[in-house]
C-alpha cells in the first residue's frame, strides 16, 4: 500500500518491488529515445514549419502532459502492466480494450527493428566503419543481433535493464547537451559554417505555420514524445506501484520538453531552417551532417548520443509490448502460453521473445521492400499512438465519472485534461488520415491500393487486430464476459495527484 492506495498487484507474478522511482524515471525517458527521435524528426518538422519548430515542440508536450495524467491516475486504481489495455477494459468494455492493448502491442512490433538499425549504424559512423553502416548485410545482421541480446537483457531481469539504461542515459543527455552547447556558443560568436540565425522567444509560437504544415509537425511531435508509458508498464515491479510508475511518466513527459526545445533551438539557430529544410530527407543523418559541422573531429559525440539512445530504445520498447501481451494473455484475451512467466526472473520471457521474434521478422521483410517502406511503417505508427493515447485519455474521464465533480482537482486533472489530451490526439488521428491517404505525402511516393502506403499499413495492423479479436472471442469467450467496472473512493480521495 502506498499513501493510503491499496496494491492491485496480483500476488504471484512479475518481480515485485524490483526497481524503485529515478528507475522508471530514467526507462521513461530512454523509452522515447529522446536523441533519436530529435535527430529522426528535426530535419522534417524545420520543414514544415520552420522556425517555429521549437514551438511545434511545446504544443506537442500539451496532450502528452494530459494523458500522462490520465496514466498516473488510472495507475492508482488498477497496478497492471497491461496499462491501456487493463484500463480501457474495466472503463469501456472487452472490445475496446483488446484494440488499445493490440495497438500497444503493434508499436513495440513496428519500431524495435528500425531503432536497432539506427543504433547500429551511428556506432559504426562513430568509430569510422562507414562502409560498414553502408553495407545492407552487415548492418541488418548486426541489427537483429543487437535486437537478441537486448531481449535477452530483459528476460534476465528488471534491475539488469534498469543499470543499463542508467548508465545509457547519462551518455545520451551528456552528448546532446555538449553538442547544444558548442552550437550556441558558436551561433552568437559568429563562427558557425551554415546559415546560423540568432534565437527569438517568437519560435515558440507553433501556429506560425498554420495549415496542414502544422498538423504534420504536430504528428511527428507526438511521435518523439512517445514512449514515457514504459515507466508505467512496469508497475508491477516498482516499489510504490500505486503513485510512483504515474509520477515517472508525468516527469518523464516535463524532462523531454526542457530537453527537446533546447536542442531544437540549438539545431535551428545554428543551421538555420534553410539548410534543415534542405536535409530534410536525409532522415536522422541531418544530425550527423550537423554533429561534423558543429563539432568538427568531435562529431563523434553526438553520433554516440544518437546511437545510444537508439540502443537503449530498443530495449525499452520490448517492454511495453511485452507486458502488454503478458496481461492480456493472462486474461485469456491471448493464447495462454504468453503469460508464462520465467521462474528465476520472474519476468515475461515468453511474450518478450515473441515481441522481439515478430520485430525481426517485420524489420527484415519491410527492408526487403526498401529502406522507405520502412520509413512508412514509422510513419504508420504515429497512428497508432494516437489512437492508444486518445482511447487511454477517455476511458480516465470515463471511468472515474462519478468523482469528477467531487473537486476542482477531479474535475480538470482525471476529467477534463485527459479528455481535452483525447481530443487533440483524436484531431490530429482524423487529420493525418486525411494527409495520409495521398500517396505523395509518404516517403516512398507511391501508391498502395490508391492510399499512402503508412495509412495501408496502418489499416492492414487494424483489420488484422479485428479478425485475430473475433478469433479470439469464438475460441475463448472468458474475457469477452468481463464488464466495466465502478472505482473504489479509496483510490481517488487524499492524493492530489503528482
């Protein structure tokens, strides 16, 4: 029990009070793997908006802040490491909890390769194996290598994990912050070798832009902020379970945000959003063409920041999926062996392995197609973020309804912020359909079925959810019996929240 909170946990299961608050805290952040998702959506959101990307940044944390809180209060009443699929079930029933838990799981599946690949490559152009990192079989072989021993670490044990990433985070904040620093000192000592522009408050208004340029940018905003729920999917293994995996996460989302606008403003100040504009299709290299011009023969640094936040992204991103399917499975919404549990790590090994199984098989087939398929697939998975998000942001207000009007601090932090975090998630869902669905938009260019190929990617992960839901319900009816469940007061008085 914490603060009064009673332990929802069940009794026999993951390895309880494994690792404690600054631990969720740090695989929060890792999770989001803040240096490669800066490097990976920089170049395209200058793009888009221009100077205003710093801008871009803040409003993108604003849903995020929200449905952080939706976590953190739904965490106090049901410690599950199932998160939106334990949540949405006991707000909004069976069947819109197996889709958020499938869109969950999906993210895990579509992502873990492409950020393998990215940590692989940047270690190579780091130590100078640039042939190496240009070479597809070298790379992709060490890609699914890394994607093993990196499952491996989280079947051996949360504390294991929790050392890695500490250490992990500490080299990836170190670098960006020296690569930050070193930009704007030359930015305004007038020796930078682009076209460097001096900062302006003005860059942080994000609707500069305005437009369908504006809604793209906040997408991809959304897609650097992900990933901080990891903290929370392992509350079954946290000690404080109640209050402490939601206070991570709320942090987790405040840290990225001090940490992405300063970048930013470094990166735009420096290279100036015509170069970034420029280079925008070079993806996550922009960073790299940046790091040498910045830094010179410390250019280094900042590839090792990308390439370590990539790796320990990759490790992180398992355990979302993992646990996810671990829940369901244990609630018989999936087959029964995903839930085995091993006996000495007392960790989801069955599920993880399964993950990490499925991510090769996606990262190796979508390669076979080209490297922009895979891009597409990235851009797919924005989707499905927002879609979860949005889902966990309802089933907040939805199932604590009855308190709602009990407090000022019920009102606006577990009903009206998560619904408005809904909303706006929901919004941008509709509006990236629309852009999506027009084949020049995706980094390909060409047409799927008449559609973009992220939005047919994203539908094909939709109807397969729907049908394997459907199997699912004719071959094991139990969780499909389950109903919306009513909150325990206990769980919502004397804590006002982080």
């Amino acid at each position: 029990m914490a603060d009064g909170i009673p332990d929802t946990r069940p009794p026999d299961g993951l390895k309880a009070d494994a690792i404690g608050f600054v631990d969720a805290l740090v695989i929060g952040l890792n999770s989001t793997s803040p240096a490669y998702s800066l490097a990976a959506a920089i170049g395209p959101v200058v793009a888009l908006v221009g100077v205003h990307a710093p801008g871009v940044m803040v409003a993108s944390f604003v849903p995020m802040l929200l449905i952080a809180s939706a976590f953190y209060h739904l965490n106090k009443v049901d410690q599950d490491c199932g998160t939106t699929f334990s949540w949405v079930t006991r707000a909004m029933g069976p069947w819109a909890g197996w889709l958020g838990g499938w869109a969950v799981a999906m993210t895990g599946v579509l992502v873990v390769g492409s950020l393998a690949d990215v940590a692989v490559t940047f270690a190579l152009l780091a130590v100078g194996l640039d042939s190496w990192a240009t070479d597809d079989v070298v790379r992709q072989s060490l890609t699914v290598l890394l994607i093993l021993v990196m499952t491996a670490l989280c079947v051996i044990g949360t504390e294991v994990s929790a050392r890695v990433q500490n250490a992990l985070i500490l080299a990836q904040v170190a670098c960006l912050l020296a690569f930050a620093v070193v930009a704007l000192r030359r930015v305004y000592a007038g020796t930078g070798t682009l076209g460097s522009v001096d900062p302006s408050f003005g860059w942080l208004n994000p609707f500069g832009a305005g437009g369908a340029e504006l809604t793209a940018g906040l997408l991809l905003g959304v897609f650097v902020y992900w990933g901080w729920e990891s903290a929370v999917n392992l509350t079954e293994e946290v000690e404080n379970s109640a209050t402490a995996p939601g206070k991570a996460a709320v942090w987790s989302t405040v840290v990225l945000l001090v940490t992405y606008v300063s970048v930013t403003f470094a990166v735009v100040a420096y290279a100036g959003p015509g170069y970034l504009a420029e280079n925008a299709g070079e993806e996550e290299f922009v960073f790299a063409l940046l790091a040498g011009e910045a830094m010179g023969d410390w250019d280094w640094v900042v590839l090792l920041a990308v390439s370590t936040s990539a790796l320990a992204s990759t490790q992180t991103t398992i355990i979302p999926a993992s646990r996810t399917a671990l829940s369901m499975a244990r609630r018989h919404a999936l087959p029964a062996h995903l839930a085995h549990i091993q006996a000495r790590f007392r960790t989801p090994d069955v599920s993880t392995w399964w993950v990490a199984g499925i991510a090769v098989a996606w990262y190796l087939a979508v390669n076979r197609i080209s490297a922009d398929a895979l891009f597409d697939s990235l851009t797919a998975l924005s989707l499905l973020i927002a879609f979860y998000y949005a889902l966990t942001g309802l089933a907040c207000a939805v199932y604590y309804r009855r308190h709602l009007t009990e407090s000022l601090h019920h009102f606006v932090l577990i009903g009206l912020g998560p619904l408005v975090g809904a909303g706006l998630l929901a919004w941008l869902l509709v509006e990236s359909v629309s852009d999506m669905s027009d084949p020049a938009n995706s980094y390909s260019g060409v047409s799927w079925f008449g559609l973009g190929p992220p939005l047919v990617i994203a539908i094909g992960i939709a109807l397969a959810g729907v049908v394997l839901m459907v199997v699912r319900r004719l071959v094991s009816p139990v969780f499909w019996a389950e109903r919306p469940g009513v909150v325990d007061p206990r769980l919502v008085h004397g804590d006002e929240g982080p």
